[in-house]
C-alpha cells in the first residue's frame, strides 16, 4: 500500500476533485466555440478574482513566462527599470530584466524582509526616467506578503508603469487590481487557484497595452497580441481545470477565501510558536500563503522535509537559495484545511524530536486549532 | 442528453483513458523524488521515440515556444538562417526568426507543396554563412509530410544545423534524430502523443548544446539550461500524463504505430476518393498525420466544417491562412481508429451532400475500411 500523501508546499497544490473531473472531460479543440466559450468565462473570471475590468491574457507557461512577458511587452532595449526584491522571486524579476539588457536599478533587501514603500518611492526618484517598477506581492521564499497597496500609493503619479507577481498570492490575499492602480498583475495556475501548473495568466490595463504596442524588445510566444488571441494552441485541459476552480472560488466569494486563508497562517504560525520554533515569516495576518519556520541551530533543514515526507507521507517546502537547510515552509493556500495543516506540524515536530531538537511536544496542534478557531486576532 | 463528440483535428487529439487517470493522480510536488523519477524517465522515454542519445528538454509551453526555444538558445543578432516553408507552420520558422531580427533567407513554397531538398542545399551554397537551416517535418497546415531524411542528407557538411519541427509528426511517421544527424527535434504533446497541450520538448545535440553557450539572443524561461534544471515550475499534470501516452506508445512499438497511422492516412485518403473528392494532401504513404480535402468549388469550407461538427457532432479542422474555407482536414494520429476516421467521412459526406455537392454516397466508409485492411498498397 503506498504511503498516503499531504502536499503543504506553496504551489504546486492539491487539486480539488471537482478540478480533476474537469480536466478528465473529452479533450476539446481550441478554435471550436465549445473551448471559445470556457476561455471567455475563464478570464471574466480571472478578471473577477483580479478585481479588473481590463484586458486578461492566459499563457500555456509557467508563471515565470507571464513574468517575463511583462518585460519583454513593456520595455525596449536600455530602458531603464526599478525592481524592489527580498527574495529569490523579487530578485527574478531583475534577472529577467538583465537577460533583455534593460538598464535595471535594483533596490535589493536581504531575503525575509519587507518591501519599504518610501524607500521604492525615493530611488524612483532619485534614478529618474524610470520606465517600469517590478515588485512581488507574495515572496514565496521567504514567507512576507508585500504591502503592494503602499507601494502603488507611492509609484503612482511617478509616469511608471507598476508591474506585481501576484503568483502565489492571487486568491489568498487582497489585492485589487484597478483600485490600487497595478497595470500589469501576474499569477498562475498553481497556487490558491488550485489548478495543475503550465497556466499562467496577467492582466493588462489599458496603458500598458498601449505601450506595448511601440515596445522593442524581442518576443513572439510571449507576445501580449498574441497570447490574446491563442495563436499557438493553448493548455486546453488546464483551462478547463482553471474554471473549475474559479467556479470554486468565487462560489465562496473572495472576501470569504481571504479569511480562511488568514486563519490558516495564523494557526500554522501558532503551531510553530507552540512548539518553540522562530518564526522566519512576520507573525501578521498578511502572512497567509506560506509560513516559513526556522530550523533550531545545528538541524539539517533538507533533512527535516525529507523526514517529514519518509515518516509521515507530508511534502512541505525547504529552503531556496541562500536559505537552503535553514527553513521549512508549510504552505496553506488552495484546497487545504486546517487538518492538512496540523499533519503538516505534526510531522515536523516528529522529525525535529527524532533529529534531537528541543521542541515542545504535543502542543503544536491544539494551539494551530485554537487560533484557527478564533474569529479575533489574538 | 449532450451529443457525443469525436475529435479529429490535427492537434489537441483525444486523450486515452490511461492518459487521463495518469493525470487525475494526486498532485506531486515538482523538486520531489516522486516527480524527479517521472520526469527522468519521460525524457527517456522520448528519447527513444525521438531515436536519439542525446539530451531532451521539457518546456512547459506550446510547441511553439519550444520552436522559439530552438532560435534563441542557437543563434545570435545578425546571424543569417535559411527558412524552407510550404505552409503556416513553416512560415512560423520564418516569423519567429524575424522577431528576433534574424537574416532570413526564407526559401517559400506555395502551401501544398513540398520541400525539395535540392534546392535547400542550393539556396544554402548560393546564401552563405547560414548558422542554422529551420524546416517542418509534417506541415499541419497542408497534410504534407517533408522528407526530412533527404533534406538532412543535403544540408550535412554545410556547417549550418538543421532544426525540424516535429509537433505533428513525431510518433505518427519515421523520424530518427541521430540516424538523420538533426540537431535540434521540437516535438508537443496534443499531436500523435495523445496527451493535452501545454507540453512541449526538444531534443539538443551537442553541437547544438556547444553553441547554444554563446548564442547570443536574449531570453529567459526559453533558456535551454534552464529547462534543463526545471528552473521554472514544470508542467506536473502533463508531464504524468505523457509519461503514461509513452508507455502506451512504446508498449506498442515504433514501427507498429508507424504501420497504425499509415494505414488510418490510407483510410482517410481512399474514402475522400470513392466520393469523388479531391485530395489536397499528396496520395502518399507519408502523408499519415493529417488528411486535407478540397471542397467543391462553390461550397464553403467553413459551413461544412461547421455542419460535421452541429450535426454529427465531429470535430474536424478547416483550411487555415490561405486555405481558410477551401479544405477540410481530418487528422488521424494518436488515440484514432479507424471508426473514428469512418465517423468522420461519413459526416462530411453528410455535410457536403445538404450542401447540395455532388458526391457519390454511401461509398466512402467501405473504401476506407477496404484500404485500412490491404495489408499492401493498393
């Protein structure tokens, strides 16, 4: 009998059963008016759960091609670009940028902190004839929800266009698109949305539409014009499973998917505080998508997840980058209960005791419960 | 009570069961041991199908990115590529190439026609310093089939590397990267590899792998290595899904799925006859993936297209480009038999006569059987 499975990293996550049967239904061909209209419905959806009116574009790519399609539709060669990082998915977007040779001003923080609105705005400033500013909204590796309202508050009137990763954030934490003024939000299939990845999505407001028209950078797949009109063949089936799982989503309504989003990284973080462990993620209720959890001093970090899929079947997230071995993350976005979150900490409480760390036992779960329980912020 | 479908496009092809439950699995994480051990053997896998030694890369994209894939990762500004086209999909080479500000020297045959691989190596002497020579294997567009072996014989010695677009053909018609010395294959998933769309590879020699470190054209999700290390999240659904479609097609044997299609192309072409059609595709063994029809002068291509589909509920494909309304193609790769290729005529032949052509009926479904059954050309 295999070992039974929880998956708790921050994307790719589970997919609901009703997704499944979604993607299971006959294949469909992309230029037949059956498949015409789910795409529609798809990105009336995505613009209802990017709180946009505007333009919607879908691409069979991994998030990262959505990414670097707002580079590569917005900007020409040497344009000069602002990108605020704390991590490896902020500091994406300055790769991107350099592999276009884009003139890129880059406000780098160590990994874990958070984006400064007023420092983003000041360099704006002070490098002058900014063309575009790239930010995370969720930074993945490292568990910080950035305040993207701020920041948009403090880039608008600059002349440059916001761009936002959205990827893991989109679904599980607030973020509205045309009132706060994003021009280009990016996410994909694999996160909160529920849905295999190779769907990745963005919206587009009118201005950057209009500017990507004289862009000069080189591109075709990634082409905004193109990605619109499916001009290669699009992930029919993951589309299908995407509707499915809007369906799901806005069947609960937003409001109430932040919430429970909310009380899930409460209760993850609560668990971990229980039990003793440092929080690496800000212990605020922002933190919805993963909780990034510090190994004790002297743990092998890469051996705790290993340890915690061999012994108790649940896959969590290590560290990336330079936080490789020096953090779990337990993700809690998408079709996941509080109940895959108390497995989550019970496996790391087993393999931290068996790694010979001094935790606390048999308190994690019962405090991830009450927090998760209570409607008031402690 | 729904009508039941049949889907005979060239591309997304209906999925097999086995494909669909490989999917339906619980989803794994992409850096898991699970996922690892799928993804090496997929690539395995195709290797075998592909007929190479060589590196295969995943790329979560159409199969259009992978073809884009195989311009950036090969050349640099400036550098000149010869383009032989007769169709959509060999002109795409072309569109590509320019994108990124190529030198094309586009050798262009009207769509229908085949490449004739004594003028390729012509236009190759008479060119120049071309770095790399992009063709299409079976043109989608048209029904043609191009002999790649014979183009590949003839750009050999040149120094220029021979890249094939493979999406349609691969699986459905001989095609050996090594044996043929083909320095980059581009190959998808909706085709003859019975899997949705969304998938894409690509086979890299070493030569091709060499220079593909100094290529000089900007890209960044595209990047060869990058797909290489699954640098970006892959596509995990399909990636299990084309793992069970290669077992399947492997578990039949190259040459019996060789033998499978070439006799479906029969079916189709004998059928299309005995009504008193006239074939757009060459009445040719090779011409196994995907059979165009011209419609009788007069007729709109398009209604019929559209009539087989409300009607009977067949899905095939119109004429695309230039041929838009004037053939009907009925694709017969991947999970095809030949019911569905007699489903298929039938309907046409359905469609064609309320359209008031003069075709002779109730001949065609036997003729095609009778040619799905000669177990020698007729």
């Amino acid at each position: 009998m295999p070992a039974k499975r929880y998956l708790v990293t921050p994307g790719p996550t589970p997919v609901p059963p009703e997704v499944v049967a979604a993607m299971s239904a006959p294949m469909l061909h992309h230029r037949g008016p059956e498949f015409q209209a789910i795409a529609d419905r798809v990105r009336a959806r995505l613009g209802d759960v990017l709180q946009t009116a505007g333009d919607v574009l879908l691409f069979a790519s991994s998030g990262t091609g959505a990414m670097e399609a707002a580079v590569v539709n917005l900007c020409s060669p040497g344009d000069r670009v602002l990108v605020a990082s704390a991590g490896r998915f902020g500091e994406r977007w300055a790769s991107i940028a350099r592999s276009y040779g884009l003139d890129v001003v880059h406000l780098r923080y160590a990994w874990g902190e958070a984006l400064i609105p007023g420092e983003i705005a000041a360099r704006l400033e002070e490098a002058g004839g900014v063309h575009a500013v790239y930010v995370t909204h969720s930074e993945t590796s490292t568990g910080v929800v950035h305040d993207v309202r701020a920041i948009a508050e403090r880039v608008a009137g600059s002349g440059a266009f916001l761009v936002v990763d959205a990827v893991s954030s989109l679904g599980a934490v607030p973020l509205e698109t045309d009132a706060w003024g994003l021009d280009v939000v990016v996410s994909g299939s694999q996160k909160a949305l529920m849905t295999p990845p190779g769907l990745a999505f963005s919206s587009v407001s009118a201005a950057a539409k209009a500017a990507s028209a004289t862009a000069g950078l080189p591109r075709f797949s990634l082409d905004w014009g193109r990605a619109g009109s499916f001009g290669s063949t699009p992930a029919v089936s993951l589309v299908m499973g995407l509707d499915a799982a809007l369906e799901l989503l806005l069947g609960e309504g937003l409001e109430a998917a932040f919430d429970r989003h909310r009380r899930l990284g409460r209760a993850c973080r609560a668990g971990a505080k229980a039990m003793g462990l440092e929080l690496f993620s800000p212990d605020e209720d922002r933190s919805a998508v993963v909780t990034a959890i510090r190994v004790p001093a002297g743990i092998d970090g890469k051996a705790i997840v290993r340890s915690m899929r061999e012994h108790s079947g649940v896959t969590a997230g290590g560290g990336q980058g330079e936080l490789a071995g020096q953090i779990v993350r337990i993700g809690h976005i998408g079709h996941i209960s509080v109940s895959d979150v108390t497995a989550a900490l019970a496996a790391l409480e087993l393999a931290l005791a068996a790694a010979g760390a001094d935790v606390e036992r048999g308190v994690a779960v019962r405090a991830a419960l009450a927090a998760h329980s209570d409607p008031v912020r402690a």
